[in-house]
DNA sequence: AATTGTCTTGACAAATTTTGGCTAATATAG
DNA sequence: CTATATTAGCCAAAATTTGTCAAGACAATT
C-alpha cells in the first residue's frame, strides 16, 4: 500500500525537520491529508506535488516521476498483460514527441 | 480522442456484421455505450472488455492490452516525466512477478 | 419527398468513488 | 503522566462514472 511518493515526501520531510501540519497549513490542507499521502492512502493533486517539490526544494520532475508512476502502477498492478501495455504506451509516447 | 480499444472493437464488429443493438443487448447496456465505447468517449468495464472478447470471439489477452494500454496513455499523456514514470513502473512490475 | 435503419450526441439521473475535515485513538518524547 | 505528533475511522460534499432516453444526422430505399 505504500507508495513511491509517499516514502519519498516523508523522506524529505523528517530530514528537514518538518511537522505533519507545518506541511499541511502550506498546502492549506489538515495534517491528516499529509498524513494520508505519505502512507500511500491518498493520492495528492498535481498541484500539490508541485508545491511540495517547492517546500522541499527539491526537483518538481523527479516528485512527478515518482507521483505518475504509483498512478500508472495502481492501474496495471494485478494485470496480466500489464507489461505489453506498458510497452505499447511507451512507444504511442515516443512517437508523438 | 479514438483509442486503440475503441478502434479495434469496431474493427471487430464490423467485420462479423453486428449492429450496436446486438452487440449493446449481450452486454446488456444501451446501444449508445457501445458506439461511445468504440468512439473512445466512455471506458469500458474489465468485465465488459471479456464479454466482447467472447462475443467477437478473439483474444481476452489482446483486447485487455489495448483497454489497460488507452488508461496509462490518457494518464501519462500530457506529462513531461510519462517516459521515466512508465520505466519506473515496468523495473516495479519485473520485480513483483 | 417520405420512410426506414443505423449510429451519434447531449441532457439527465443514479450510483459509486474521491476528497477533505473532524475527532478518537495511538504512539512517542520529555 | 503530559504534551505533542501521527494515524485511523467516520461523515458529508464534491466529483466522476455509468447508464437511459430522446432527438438529430446520415444514408439507403421506396
């Protein structure tokens, strides 16, 4: 049930000595929200991970690799063919760049 | 807008002569979820994408792929990290197996 | 020109899921 | 024990999903 995001965002947060609503009044959200992302209970906003890639300085992109990810993860996760349509979006990707 | 599901379920059902109605009756939903189904307007239900594997008599394997491959590109689509995220979760998904 | 058959579209309603806040309970530190 | 931090459960509001229905578009036929 954890998530990549989640680990990291507590990660970042205790190492800079941060508390559950110092965190949660900078998002204008209660701490139990903050609580919940960290423990991979609920997903945060984009906005919100743009936020916190803000106050934690920290890089937006490597926040949002990890954000996506648990997104695409949740939804492939008990699939069978989940690795051929991992592949096929690669590719749909690559070509429209 | 058009999906690869989409597409491809009309493919079938044009091909073996079926009209929406029969095809919306054995699904046992009106006839418009089907043609929005295969114009990628609405998501079809898992369960639903083995009822038409059954009907057109094809690969569930197949058509799950597509189903699962339209709901991580309309994720990704738009996001500058979608090639990381993807990679990510495949090096996730290897490991899990 | 009117009719028929198929498909598409939009408005709407019901059901389900997601979201956030509040409060209790639980843990942890002093 | 007390105080603070975090977690978990519950509720209501908001958002999304799913489906029906009716009207419209379009083509082929009569």
């Amino acid at each position: 049930m954890a998530t990549q995001f989640g680990d990291r965002i507590r990660e970042l947060r205790t190492k800079q000595n941060l508390l559950l609503r110092q965190v949660a009044s900078m998002l204008e959200v209660d701490a139990s929200i903050v609580s919940k992302i960290e423990l991979g209970e609920r997903k945060a906003k984009k906005e919100q991970v743009i936020q916190l890639a803000d106050i934690f300085k920290t890089s937006k992109d490597e926040l949002l690799t990890l954000w996506l990810a648990d997104q695409v993860y949740e939804i492939v996760k008990d699939e069978d063919v989940a690795d051929d349509a991992l592949k096929s979006v690669s590719k749909k990707i690559k070509k429209h760049k």
